[in-house]
C-alpha cells in the first residue's frame, strides 16, 4: 500500500475532496491485496478539476486529457483544456509506466503499460458529479448513491463504494481483472450494496448482464 500512502500525502497537499477507485478501492475494502494493479485512479469532483491541474502543473507532472479513442490533448496550461472527456492521465516526465507520442499540434498517441505500476508515477483523475448529497453516475445521472454511503474510508483512506466501482467496471465483463473484482467483492457486499449494484446493472443493462 505504499502507493495509497503517497497519494495520501499528495492529495493532502491539494486539499480537494477525493476517492481512491478502481482496483484499489477493491482491495480497500477487502482489507488486504487481491492482484497487480496496473494504474492508480482517483475519484474526485469536477469543481475541483481546474485546481487540481494547477497543481500537477506547478509540481511538473505532465497531463493528457482524452479527446476521442486515438489521441489525448497535452494540457499545458488550466487555460488549455477540451474537457471533453472525464478523466485525465497525470504522469511524471521520468515515468516507464506510459509513453505519450506527439502526432500533430499538441495531440498525442499513448503506448499502454501491461505491468504492475510499483512507482508513484501516474494518477489517473476521474471527475465525478455530486449533488444534494448525492454522488451521481457519471454514465447515468439518474443513477445515484447518497455521499455518505459512496465514499467509506480505511485507516483515513477515502475510497469509492465497491459497488460504484463494479457498476463502472461492469462495461468490461471480459476483463479478467474486472471479473475477479467482481468475485471478490460481492461476497463481502452487504444486502444493501448488492441491491443497489444490482438494480444499477439492470438499469444500464436492460438486456440483461452476466452478473445479474
């Protein structure tokens, strides 16, 4: 977990409001280590976003913010921003983990990383919506959890809800990783959650889904 720590005292640092999601957040609430995780993401909130930027900017990370499935826009300046998408890829210029190409006026090719990421090296940002208490679904804002139950914390480590995590992960049923997140977790879910992951995935998926 000394990654979760370094982030820890990072995001301190920036005092914004935020949730280790993902993989991660699976194993926070486990309580102990599932498998490798290849990123680091973090939820936070899209009124932090500009303020966040600033930040990395100011401590010389470099960020990309996707903008199609090809290419990812440089953001050099708060200023310089698509916001298309919602999320951006945060990275040291010294990282091995990813490797960005520059195609054409600031727009860049990425090559994936497949290993376990061990340096603190890249955060991946996922701006989220809240509202009246409640965190919304970015996929669909009619689904959504109250704020006190989507966000829970481990030794004063805030991470996302598993089910919030799965719902978000539930697009890629294929992936081994995501599956195995899946297993995991909902054997420790409680009624609640696995009522609400469950009426979230019937929602979304209307046609049924594997794990419904």
């Amino acid at each position: 977990m000394e990654l979760i720590t370094k982030l820890n005292n990072f995001m301190t640092d920036i005092e914004v409001d935020y949730a280790i999601c993902g993989g991660h957040a699976i194993d926070l609430f486990l309580g102990r280590n599932t498998r490798p995780h290849k990123d680091l993401d973090v939820a936070v909130f899209w009124e932090s976003r500009d303020k966040i930027i600033q930040y990395l900017l100011n401590e010389g990370w470099e960020i990309y913010e996707p903008i199609g499935t090809a290419y990812l826009h440089k953001i050099n300046s708060v200023e310089c921003q698509k916001r298309i998408k919602e999320n951006i890829w945060c990275v040291r210029p010294d990282n091995r983990h990813y490797k960005f190409t520059e195609h054409e006026n600031n727009l860049y090719a990425v090559d994936f990383g497949n290993s376990e990421q061990t340096e603190f090296d890249y955060i991946e940002f996922l701006f989220n919506t809240r509202n009246e208490g409640c965190f919304l679904y970015s996929r669909n804002k009619d689904i959504a959890v109250c704020l006190d139950d989507a966000i829970f914390k481990a030794n004063d480590t805030p991470y996302l809800a598993p089910e919030i995590v799965l719902l978000y992960k539930s697009t890629a049923i294929d992936n081994i990783d995501y599956q195995m997140d899946y297993d995991n977790a909902s054997l420790k879910m409680n009624d609640k959650q696995l009522t609400w992951l469950k009426k979230s995935l019937a929602v979304m998926f209307p046609n049924g889904h594997k794990w419904l």
